[in-house]
C-alpha cells in the first residue's frame, strides 16, 4: 500500500502549481475517481480532503464528479424496467457504482 500512498501523493502534488494552484485538471479528476471508488488509502484520502476544502477549483472538480455519479446511479434505479439489466449492470461495473 505504500507504493500507492507515495504514487498518490506525488501524482496529487503535480496536480498543483507552486502557489496551490490545480493547474492539471485530467490528472485531478483521475485522482477523484480513486477517492469516490474508495480505492485511495486514509492517508491519501486526508490529503486529498484537506485540499478540497482550501482551493475551489479542486472542491468543484471534485463536487461536480460525485453529483455526476449521485445523478447516474439516481437515473439507474429509476428506470430499472426500461433498461436491459446487462447493460445497467455495464454502467454500474463501469463506475464502480
């Protein structure tokens, strides 16, 4: 796990330019996937966390990439009936939902 924590941590940091600033968008929101598929470990989480609440641009990344997958899931139980169930079973395995 400690090859994944020190990959995190410097992938995270090169997110970043050296006022704070997000400055690679793609690379963070490969980031946010690892966290909202739990695959990130505490430590790394805590990172990640203490960051979103201090840079906007990383906070509304991350906000915008859950609500996408909320509404998703949302859209997927609702129709349950209308969709082939392989196929609503892709998405979910897809996302990790």
């Amino acid at each position: 796990m400690a090859e994944f924590s020190d990959w995190f941590k410097e992938t995270f940091k090169n997110c970043y330019c050296e006022q704070g600033n997000l400055i690679d968008e793609k690379r963070f929101s490969e980031i946010v996937q690892l966290v909202l598929d739990n695959e990130a470990d505490e430590e790394s989480r805590a990172l990640f966390e203490k960051k979103i609440q201090s840079c906007v641009k990383s906070n509304f990344t991350f906000e915008n990439e859950k609500s996408m997958r909320e509404e998703i899931q949302k859209k997927l139980n609702m129709h349950t009936g209308e969709i082939p169930s392989d196929l609503a079973q892709t998405i979910r395995n897809s996302m990790n939902l």
